[in-house]
C-alpha cells in the first residue's frame, strides 16, 4: 500500500459519519452460544508416492492397526508403502448443530508426507475437549493447488501441499445445544473490552425495552435480565435485542506490520508538541500561544490566550532550495498527507510513528504485528 493511497482511506474515513448505528449482533457474543473445537487423528490413503515414508511411523502402525480391526492381520514391520499419511482433522461444532448437520474440516499432514493431492480421508471420529465423539470425518480432500516436477530436479509448486479441506466432510453425532429455555438473565460478552461501550449497550437496551433490563458489570460484560413474560419463549426478545442499535467507543490506535508496510490508523489519532528527525525529514509538532481580543468599542468580551498545534515538516537538503512545507493540525492523517508529498515509503512511517510514540506524544496505543 503507497502512502497516497493510505491518506485517501483516511480521508474516506475522518469523513463518515459517527457509527451512531451498529447493531449488539455486532460488538458481543451471547455467553453460552459458542462454537466447540473437535480434533481427530486420521489416515489419509490414495496418495500418488508423496505419502509418509517408514520412518516416520505413524500412517504405517495406524494403517497396520486399522487392518487388524477389519480381520487383515499384517506386522507393522512389514508394511511400508508410501500412499499413506497420518493426518490431524480438525473442526468447529457451531451452537445449536443438530446430529446429521453437515461441517467443515481441516487436514494437517504430521508425518513427513510431501504432498496430500488426490487423497481420501478415512472415517475419523473428531473428539471435543471432554474426550466425547462429536462429529465423523471422511471423504475425498482438496489442497487447491498442485506440484510438478521433473527427474532433473526442476520443480513448480502452488499453495501449501500439506494442508488441505473438506468442505461439509464431517457430520455431527452429538448435539451441543445451550439451554435457553426459563432462564432469568442473559449476558452479553463484548469482542472489545470497553467500558464506554458496555455502558452504551446497556442504556440502549433499557431504552429500546422502556424497561430497566439491562447493566453493565464491568468492561467487557453486560447482564440482561428476560422479562418473565418471555422466558418460555426467549427468541423474540434475543432477536429484538440482537438488533439494538448503538455508538460503539473506538480506542485510538494505529497498528503496524512491518512485514508488509502496512499501516492502519484510527481517526482519533493524535500526535503532541513533539519534533522527529529520519533521514532526510525533519518533523515537528509545536504548540504556539495566540491571543483573541473583542473588536474595538465593543462593550462585551474578554481578551482569551489559546493554544494553536502546528505541524512543521521539512525535507533535509543541501543548496538554497530547501523546501519548508506547513500543515495547520497535528491528526496522524495530516502527518500521513504531509509525508505523501515528500515522497515518503510507509516503512519510514513505521519508523517515524514508532519513535513518535516512544517519545510519549502519540496519543494512541501503537500495535506491531
């Protein structure tokens, strides 16, 4: 991403409108209604030579266990074929999955298999955390991508060899279903902890109710109470409340990858009274004392010292002609706008924020990833 294009998306963004309309749906999660891990241990078969090799020992002692249980007893020595691979299968049961629901599955190769293209998973019970079968996993996998090669050694691979999908391979035996049925209160998680926004969510739930339903315990919690009226049948009220609407508190923040170049920023973004020097660019940020004075003759007013923040960056030259370039402001997003100009690369963003921000005068949490 080019800074020219980052300060259009900002400019995008610092012109919206305030988020006044996002739905509870949205910013929580029903305590209770969650999905569940499941994992399994499978063999995958019908693999064209790229399967695990003897040393690796799993798909063979599984291949040789999984034959003795259909009357075909074969040393485990013995076996050495290389079509077979020890897979991990995994898998997410979803709230209210009923037996028969069909899921999504996951293959992992871990043995040294090279390639699972073109194989078929066995029948593989997937467990949840309580040692319980909730679903059964088989079917024809897909790596969506290929590898070729010649004896030479030349090579053309795309996508990851060693991990593939079934989509819909797993069907559910077991049910997971919370129980919502007469239950007294209901509690909201929220995805960011905030206690401004669970104050929110729950004056806009008392106020969409005309009731006093609804109080936030702390941050990232917010307990509703059900109107007893509607405890034998909750889902009208969970749909109503599902649809709240409220103005969510965005933290400041700007996040960076330094992998990537990438840089996102919050609108709330501000930089203090501060000056940074990289490379060629020299960036400061002052606090300039001005007076305002009522007009002459005027009977009204008093005379009013204020402070106005001014952003200065210059680029660094030899020879009369160096540039001095002023932006009334000191938003990250002007920053960002002044720095397109000079022709800067996000990379030496990254830089300048990360200096600004161990200096104390950004007024944001700075996230690298």
């Amino acid at each position: 991403m080019s800074l020219r294009a980052l300060a259009v998306c900002l400019s995008l963004l610092a012109a919206a409108p305030a988020a006044a309309n996002t739905r509870v749906k949205d910013l929580t999660d029903f305590e209770g209604t969650r999905a569940n891990a499941l994992m399994g241990y499978g063999i995958v078969v019908g693999l064209q030579g790229t399967g695990d090799s003897a040393a690796s020992l799993f798909a063979n002692r599984s291949l040789a266990g999984l034959l003795a249980k259909l009357g075909i007893v074969v040393d485990p020595a013995a076996v050495n074929v290389t079509n077979v691979a020890a897979v991990m299968v995994t898998s997410e049961l979803p709230p209210f999955a009923r037996v028969g629901e069909a899921l999504d599955v996951t293959i992992s190769s871990i043995g040294d298999s090279t390639n699972l293209q073109g194989g078929t998973l066995l029948a593989t019970p997937l467990l949840g955390v309580d040692g319980e079968v909730y679903a059964l996993a088989q079917g024809p996998i897909s790596i969506g991508g290929f590898a070729a090669g010649t004896p030479q050694g030349d090579r053309v691979q795309q996508n990851h060899l060693t991990v593939a999908r079934i989509p819909r391979g797993a069907l559910v035996e077991r049910e997971f279903a919370p129980i919502l049925v007469d239950r007294e209160r209901l509690r909201l998680i929220l995805h960011d902890k905030d206690y401004t926004t669970a104050h929110r969510i729950a004056l806009g739930v008392n106020r969409a109710f005309g009731a006093q339903l609804a109080r936030a315990a702390d941050a990232g919690t917010v307990d509703v109470s059900i109107p007893e009226s509607l405890r034998a049948d909750p889902v009208p009220f969970f749909a109503r409340l599902e649809d709240v609407r409220v103005q969510p508190d965005r933290a400041a923040r700007v996040v960076l990858n330094e992998r990537t170049g990438t840089v996102v920023i919050g609108a709330e973004v501000r930089i203090a009274a501060v000056a940074v020097t990289h490379g060629n660019l020299s960036i400061r940020v002052a606090t300039r004392t001005a007076v305002s004075q009522p007009a002459p003759l005027s009977e009204t007013g008093t005379t009013v010292a204020f402070d106005n923040d001014e952003l200065l960056v210059e680029e660094l030259r030899t020879g009369p002609n160096s540039s001095l370039l002023v932006v009334q402001g000191v938003t990250v997003k002007e920053l960002v706008e002044t720095l397109n100009r000079l022709g800067a690369t996000p990379r030496d963003l990254i830089a300048i924020l990360q200096a600004i921000r161990a200096a104390g005068a950004l007024g944001a949490e700075l996230t690298v990833i």
